[in-house]
C-alpha cells in the first residue's frame, strides 16, 4: 500500500447484493448442467453447455461489476463500455468452455482439472479487465503475490462449481452448492480487490473519467436485471425438466 493510497470502504447493501446474484447464477447454471450429460445429441449438448455457461459466467460478472461499484471512493470512478463489455465475454466464454472440457463423454478428475484451470484463469482475466475498464485520476498497482493468490482461489472455485455441475442433484444439495459457490466467487472478487491499490496521478478528473458509465443506482440496476434474466431462464429450465419427466412417465 502507498503513502496517499484511497481508500475503499465497500456499500454493504451492494456487497450483498453481489453475493445474492453469484447464488442465483450458480443454482441456475448447475439447474442448466442437468442438460449436458442428458443430451441425446450435440446440437442438444452444445445448446446446454452455453445456457449453463452463460448463466454461470454472466452472474460472475454481474457478480464482480456490482462488488466493483460497492467500494466507494472519495474520487470519482467511471468504467470504459468496451472493457467492461470484454469482460463480461470472456466470463462467459471461460465458463463454457470448463463445461464443455468437463462434461465431454466420461467424466474424469484430469477433465475436471483442466477445465477448471480454463475457467479459473478465464474468470480472474474477467475480474482483471473489469478492473482495467476503471477510469479515474489515479495510478493502479498490483500486488502480484495477492494477485496469484485470487487467480489460484478463481479455479479452486471452478474446479469446485465444475465438479458440483455434473456430480449434483436434488434441489436441496444443488441450493446448498449455490451457497458455498457464492462465498468462492466473492472470495476471488475481494482477494483481487485486496491486491490493488490506487494513487491520485494529478491528472484532471473531468478527462480521466470521461465517457465512461457511471450513476448512484447503476449497481441496483444490474442487480435487478440480471435477477430477472436468471430468474427466467431457470423457470423456463424447470418447467421443461418437469415435462420431460411427465414425458417418461
């Protein structure tokens, strides 16, 4: 930490707001695994490996960009649409692709370890490139040894989600596995936020932050948005499971 570091005190109603949205995406995407291994086809499996890895990845990030907008600084902060964008991608795109390796034909623990290296490390590049996307009149640094720690912690957690997406069933098992993964998401996001730290560079603060997105309610509302996204797709994902089963029947 530097002599005029900023500080950052986190919001904590929108700190727990990002815990609620990483629980809702990862019972959602584990409710949308179910439909990897059961695919008849691959037409059937692909379509359920981006569902499961959009869910999951896009509640990462909401998860992350809501955390990011909680800790509250006494310099003003906007974050760049491209970066921000990117970042959101590469979650996503990253949590496919652990599901994609991992739940390929027999499921195997060297299947699972890579896929959760894939995702681990797709994941903690998507909480660096949202850290990237901030645009303020500062200098950013890293403390390396910290930032190894939060990728390492980013694909223990995935390796644990990878493992639990094709190992669990039961609603109950599957909520209690929501929880523990919300807990490993938050962690990474905070031992990421924990390695940095933030100088002011002198630079003119209207410059710095310009064209960037920023608003007092931007992290309620993406809250609300991703809840109601996650909250359709896994009605939708439950209501065709019980049909299926009506089906067999």
């Amino acid at each position: 930490m530097h002599d005029h570091a900023i500080q950052c005190t986190h919001d904590p109603l929108l700190a727990a707001l990002s815990y609620l949205v990483a629980v809702l995406g990862s019972y959602t995407a584990l409710q949308l695994a179910i439909g990897i291994p059961a695919a008849t086809d691959s037409r059937e499996r692909t379509q359920a490996v981006v569902a499961a890895g959009a869910a999951m990845g896009g509640a990462i990030w909401a998860m992350h960009f809501i955390a990011m907008l909680a800790c509250r600084m006494d310099i003003e902060v906007t974050y760049g649409v491209f970066l921000t964008a990117a970042s959101a991608l590469i979650g996503m795109i990253s949590c496919m692709a652990g599901l994609a390796i991992t739940g390929s034909g027999m499921f195997t623990w060297i299947k699972l370890a890579i896929g959760g290296v894939f995702m681990g490390v797709g994941v903690a590049g998507m909480h660096y490139t949202g850290m990237a996307a901030m645009q303020m009149a500062a200098a950013t640094y890293y403390d390396t040894g910290i930032v190894g720690l939060s990728v390492l912690i980013a694909v223990v957690a995935s390796s644990a989600a990878l493992w639990l997406a094709f190992n669990m069933r039961g609603a109950a098992q599957m909520l209690g596995s929501a929880l523990v993964m919300g807990v490993a998401v938050c962690g990474m996001h905070y031992t990421g936020m924990f390695a940095v730290s933030f100088d002011p560079n002198g630079e003119d603060p209207a410059r710095a932050t310009a064209g960037g997105i920023s608003g007092p309610y931007l992290g309620a509302t993406i809250f609300a948005i991703t809840t109601l996204m996650l909250a359709t797709v896994l009605a939708i994902s439950l209501i065709r499971q019980q049909r299926r089963s009506l089906i067999k029947i």
